[in-house]
C-alpha cells in the first residue's frame, strides 16, 4: 500500500469509529404525535402511536409560572401554535419530574422558538447554551414583545425559588394588605447596609440579615439599582 491508500483507509476507521462513538448523540430520537393538552407556556401532552400519552417539557425555555404575570398568555400563545396538531418532538432527555425533553416542531416551525421571539418564554440559560434562543431572547425584549412589554418582569426560575422559600413572599398576603401587597415585598432589605435590591439582583434574599420589603424602603443598590 502506498503512503495514501493507507491514510485513506485510516481515514475511514477513524470515520467508522467517529460514527460509532457519536451515533448516539447525533441522531436525535424523532416522535411524531398529536398535542392533546398544554398544560402551561412550556409544557404539553402528546398522543403518540399506541394511543400513548407523553407528557412534554419544551427544553431550552422557560414560560412565566402560574400565578405570575403573564402565565395565561404564554398558555395561549403555546395553544394557538400547536393544540391540536400533528407536531414532530425532537427529543433531548428527561427532567426530573419524568417529564420528556424536547423540541417541539409544527409545519416546520420550532416551536420552543418561536415561543421565545414572541416573548412568551424566556430562554432557560441555565440549561441551555443554544444561541438561537439566546438571539430571540434579546431580540424580544428590545422589540418589547409579549412579556417584555412590562417593567423588570422576574424570571420563572426566581418565581419558583421564591415560593420554596419559607417566608416566601408569594401566596398569602399578610393580613390588612391590598392588592398591592405583592410589589411591597417585591424587594430584598439588607438590614445590616440599609440596602434595597430587586429580584434580579444577586443579593436579593441572600444577604446575612435581610427582610423583604417595599420599593420605599433602604437606600437603592449601587449594583442592581434597588
Ligand atoms: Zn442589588
């Protein structure tokens, strides 16, 4: 054998071995079924042959939690894009409520995208690094789609970290609060510093001594401007 029919051939064990190593990864398992139930902006039931049920949590994204914000139209938007359709689901894995991961594509459109770009969801950067996401993230919010029309909205992920919390300050409202009860506390009072920081800022709920508070309270924060 001549010096390049031997690094063809080595070329091709290296592809061999390459393919074996990767198959895996690289081709995606394809489900094809029909959604029968969104059950909030990132999450859906599909039918799938066998008249089995699939329980879905579109991956790479995070829609506004029941209870917050805009919650209802990130339902709908997700109901208006694929209820009741044929829908292909690239799966990616499992979370750990069992539920299966995934992209969800409708008439060629990714779903989990388009979610994205219209505002409905946020992109689940601590999940995922997919750049598409992140693109359609910034471009939402600079075009002031969806939930981004509103002021400072809070990430789903904080929401839920909040309510785990137990002095959570969402749920019951202390006794004697109006309706604005909810933005009084919305803030994190260091009480040692006097400063006040929002719900996207680091210390918000992690200072040593703290308290929430209102938007009135402390001195405003240097970092995240309280
Ligand atoms: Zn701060």
């Amino acid at each position: 054998m001549d010096v390049l029919a031997t690094r063809r051939v080595l070329f091709r064990f290296i592809l061999l071995l390459g393919s074996a190593f990767l198959a895996e990864p690289v081709v995606a398992e394809t489900i094809n079924g029909k959604v029968v139930g969104v059950s909030d902006g990132d999450s859906l039931t599909l039918l799938i042959s066998g008249n089995r049920q699939v329980k879905v949590r579109l991956d790479g994204i995070d829609a506004p939690e029941s209870g917050q914000e805009f919650s209802q139209n990130a339902k709908e938007g997700l109901s208006r894009l694929v209820f009741g359709r044929e829908v292909s689901l690239r799966v990616t894995g499992k979370d750990r409520y069992e539920r299966t991961l995934g992209v969800i594509f409708v008439g060629g459109v990714n779903a989990n995208l388009q979610l994205v770009r219209q505002g409905l969801a946020w992109h689940f950067k601590k999940y995922s690094d997919d750049q598409e996401l992140a693109q359609a993230e910034i471009d939402a919010r600079a075009a002031r789609s969806g939930l981004w029309a509103g002021f400072d909205p809070m990430p789903p992920w904080e929401y839920r970290a909040l309510k785990k919390r137990p002095q959570g300050i969402i749920g019951s409202a202390p006794a004697g609060s109006d309706s604005s009860g909810a933005t009084a506390t919305a803030f994190w009072l260091n009480t040692s510093s006097n400063a006040r920081h929002n719900s996207s800022c680091r210390w918000f709920g992690e200072t040593k001594r703290g308290r929430y508070c209102g938007p009135e309270e402390g001195k405003a924060c240097g970092e995240c401007g309280g």
